[in-house]
C-alpha cells in the first residue's frame, strides 16, 4: 500500500501484488486511519466529493456517491459543516464514509471507536455491521467487546507477530478460554 | 486530474484559514501603507527615495511571498502528522499529484498576493504598466523558492516546527537580508556580502528593475534566484518521494 515498503517478498489483494502492482491494489483498497484524517477546512460534502474524484469518479458520479454515503452514515445535518467544526464521532462517521466512496473491495479500519463515548460506538458498529456481506473490512482494534460483536474471522497480532487466526469458537477451543480476552492473554502471554 | 483535486482542497485549507489571509494579504498591504505614511513625512529637501512607492513595493511584495513556506509547509506537515496524508498514500494519487497539489495553490496565492501589493501601490502613486505585470511574474521564481523550503520543512517537521523555521526564523532573514528594509550598500562590508550571496537581495532588485523597465539588469539576478528555487524545490521533491515510500509519512 506504500505506507511502509515490504523488507522481503509481498502481499496479494485479490490476486494483485503490493509490489508489482501498488496502483491496481490502491484502486481495489481504502482506509481510514486511526487518527480522523480528514480535511479540517472542507466541508463534509467537500471531503466527500474530493475523495471521489481521487479515486477516478467524474463531477457527476462522486455527487452521486457523496449523496449516497451522507444518506448511509446520516451525515445530512451536517453537509456544510466544516470537518474540525464535528464531534469525535461525527467525524469518524465521516472518515469511514470517505474510505468507502471510493466503493473499495477491501477496507482497512484502523482502530475505528477509539476515544468514542458508548453511543457514538454502538453506532459506528452498526455502521460497520451494515456493510458486512458487501465489503471485505479488516479492522484492527484492541478491545475485544468489539472484536466479538463485529467479526467473523479473527487474528491475534503481538509484536508484528501474527499469533492464531480462527473464528471466535476456534479460538476459545483452542485456548480452553470461557472469553476472547482470556484467550487472547493465553496466546499473547505464552508468546511472551 | 488528481493533482488539481487535491490543489482545489489545498487552495481552500490555504484562504480558509484567517491567519493566512492576514499574514499573506493584509499584512503585506498593510506595511505597503506604513512606508507610505513614512514617506510622506520625508521632507523633499532630504532627497530620500527610499520609501517611493517604486521602490518600496517590489521589496515588500518579495517580502509577501516568503509566507509561502509557511503556508505549505504548515499544511504538508499537518497533513502528515493527521494521518490525513497516510489515507492520500494508500490512493491512486502519484508523487507528482502530491507536489503539483501543494505547489499550485500556493503560486496562486503568492500571485495575488503580489497583484494586491501593486495595486495598493497603484493608489499610493506607483504608475502601472505592463511592467508591474513583468515584476509580478518576476516574482514567481522565488515564491517557489519558498513553497520548496516549506515543503522541505513540511516533509521533515512537525507543524509547530515548520512555524518556527518558516514562519519566525525565514521571514526574518529574508526580510532582513532582502535590502527592503535598511540599504545593505550603506551598511556594506560582511553584511552585503551575506546579502548578495543569498536570493533574496537579488529577488527584491528582479522586481525593482522590472517596475523601472530595466530588463538587461534583470537578468543575473534572476539567474541567482532560479539557481536558488531549483535547488530548494528539487530538494523538497527528493525528501517527499522518500518520505512517501517509507514508514514515517
């Protein structure tokens, strides 16, 4: 993705190599960074429209798409509001729906709840929720609460290490585990 | 198509932002009136053309564009420490769709900023002609002098970094050195040798001769200023394509 460049061989997304050819997958993936990156001075719309006409889509169709995700993410109240001027989770609303004008094949969410109060999460996971089935979404995160409510598949990273994969069945069967927490500390801390 | 996207987004972060409008426009003009005023209160026996509008204006309106190495490198640097640059590099956008979305916007910036010195200039008694438009043009080179700077800064620094280099620390030295506001040939020794080893002395003289139509005497100042934004924006050019493909955009 060329965020950080492989030390040795490489990754596939749908069949396309990160190395041989990073501008076919950057047109395939999106993400939106744990951080709210979004442009603090644009309106929503604006941020909207600007990062459809990134991703290719001419006036026409990123003003179709704009529409489209201010409808999903019930952004509507806010269209003209600049970006810095929303709350935590207002914003985050928006930065997924930037990440997925692009209508991406796979999505990264990096850490998509942190620093949001409960309401503002159970909301952004039903957001989440609503694209299962359409969108492939890697999301990382470090509480498990949301990691039982929105996965399928489940990997446990320690130190870059990728430690165990499964469902979240497979993995309490694996670790003896009652919980995710208890069997996440089981395999994290037989690793250390 | 990309890069004038994203030099549409950068163009609106830039005049969005009141303290860039303050510092690029307003401050400029406003110093443009002060010398104005001081010149007025010269009395005619003192043969001091100083403060002529002639004189003065070329001088601030170079002074006007080192505001561009803040401006650029304030929003590059924001844009990377917000993360907000890390989701650009995961998109189809190209290296040069980054420098050309920056750059544009700022010359722009930088070029009306440099029409609005010259107009105000206009009603404090400068005559206009196609020769300002020569000097506004003659301009350029060192506005992107100093987007490259800001870029470099931006591409190394973080936001208040790049406000202290390219804000306090820049402005000065190319205020001070630029022979705007003290005649560096009556100090002269070491200083006016530091002076015309630097761009900026030579970029306020480009303008000042371009105002007086004195294009022969233009010419190797204009050389020293190019040499001088080559080798800025070049620089800014290699820092950014590095810092795109590694791991501390």
């Amino acid at each position: 993705m060329h965020l950080i460049e492989p030390t040795s061989g490489s990754a596939f997304l749908l069949e396309a190599s990160v190395t041989e050819e990073p501008q076919k997958v950057k047109q395939i993936i999106n993400i939106s960074p744990q951080e709210t990156a979004v442009a603090p001075n644009l309106s929503v719309w604006e941020n909207l429209i600007m990062m459809a006409r990134i991703y290719g889509q001419d006036r026409k169709a990123s003003a179709l798409s704009a529409d489209a995700m201010i409808k999903r993410f019930g952004l509507g109240d806010v269209l003209k509001k600049k970006s810095k001027a929303l709350s935590g989770g207002m914003q985050r609303r928006l930065s997924i729906a930037m990440a997925l004008i692009s209508d991406p094949k796979i999505l990264f969410l990096d850490e998509p709840t942190l620093g949001l109060d409960v309401l503002a999460r159970r909301e952004l996971w039903a957001a989440i929720t609503a694209l299962k089935g359409k969108t492939t979404i890697v999301l990382t995160t470090h509480y498990m609460e949301e990691v039982e409510a929105l996965s399928d598949r489940i990997g446990i990273m320690n130190r870059g290490k990728l430690l165990a994969t499964g469902t979240l069945e497979e993995l309490l069967a694996q670790t003896g585990a009652s919980n995710l927490e208890d069997a996440f500390v089981a395999l994290v801390g037989g690793a250390a | 198509m990309r890069a004038m996207v994203f030099a549409s987004r950068n163009a609106k972060e830039m005049t969005r932002d009141p303290l860039n409008l303050f510092f690029g426009l307003a401050f400029p003009l406003a110093l443009l009136v002060l010398f104005s005023a001081i010149n007025s209160a010269i009395p005619p026996e003192a043969n001091n053309p100083m403060f002529e509008p002639a004189k003065m204006a070329p001088g601030v309106a170079m002074f006007g564009t080192t505001f561009m190495a803040l401006y650029s490198g304030m929003l590059l640097a924001k844009d990377r420490t917000s993360s907000f640059l890390s989701r650009l590099f995961t998109s189809p956008m190209r290296s040069s769709d980054f420098i050309l979305g920056y750059t544009l916007p700022a010359v722009a910036f930088a070029a009306t900023q440099a029409v609005g010195t010259f107009a105000v200039a206009a009603f404090l008694g400068l005559p206009i002609s196609l020769k300002t438009l020569l000097a506004v043009v003659s301009l350029m080179p060192i506005a992107l002098m100093f987007i490259g700077i800001g870029l470099l800064c931006g591409s190394a620094m973080n936001d208040k970094a790049v406000s202290g280099v390219c804000g306090a620390l820049l402005c000065n030295v190319a205020g001070w050195l630029s022979g705007v506001w003290i005649p560096i040939d009556l100090i002269g020794g070491a200083f006016r040798s530091v002076c015309r080893a630097l761009p900026f002395y030579h970029a306020a003289e480009t303008a000042r001769l371009a105002i007086s139509g004195e294009f022969l005497g233009m010419i190797p100042h204009m050389l020293v200023v190019i040499a001088y934004s080559a080798v800025a924006y070049v620089a800014a050019v290699l820092v950014f394509r590095s810092r795109m493909h590694s791991d501390k955009a």
